[in-house]
C-alpha cells in the first residue's frame, strides 16, 4: 500500500468524528485517485455495470474523491478531505 500511495495512486482518508479520540481509534479508509484506473482493475464494462450498480458508485465515488482533491490543492483556504 505504501508504494501505491508514494506513486499517488492511493490516498488514506482521515476519520470526521467530533471527539478527537474517536479520530485517533478509528481506521482511515484508503481511497484510489484515478477512477479510470479502478475501472480498468475491477474490468467494468457498461454491461457489468447494468448488473451491478453498486461497483459504479465505488467508481462514482473515486472521481469525486480525485476532484476533490485537485481542488484542495488550488483552492484559497487549507482544506483537508474526510470520511
């Protein structure tokens, strides 16, 4: 995971909790950057998709990440994105 995330291919995402400890307890999920790269791995086609929709909203949910992230970087105030 360590070398993915060192080629910015994964990022782990913080806990969002009101009380810090449950910040420091808790798993940071790790997510994928590029949704077209997810979508090559998990060799989704738009006939799978039909079938399942389930994997297209991890895939959904991947692009927003990403753009979420580019716009974190550009953007005036210090932002940081949680789960």
């Amino acid at each position: 995971m360590g070398v993915f995330e060192q080629m910015y291919l994964l990022k782990r995402s913080e806990v969002w909790a009101r009380n810090r400890l449950k910040r420091v307890v808790k798993t940071p999920k790790l997510q994928f950057i590029d949704s077209g790269l997810l979508t090559a791995l998990l060799d989704l086609t738009p006939e799978k998709i039909a079938l399942d929709r389930t994997r297209f909203g991890h895939v959904l949910e991947t692009f927003v990440f990403g753009e979420l992230l580019k716009h974190t970087t550009t953007a005036d105030g210090d932002y940081r994105l949680f789960y």
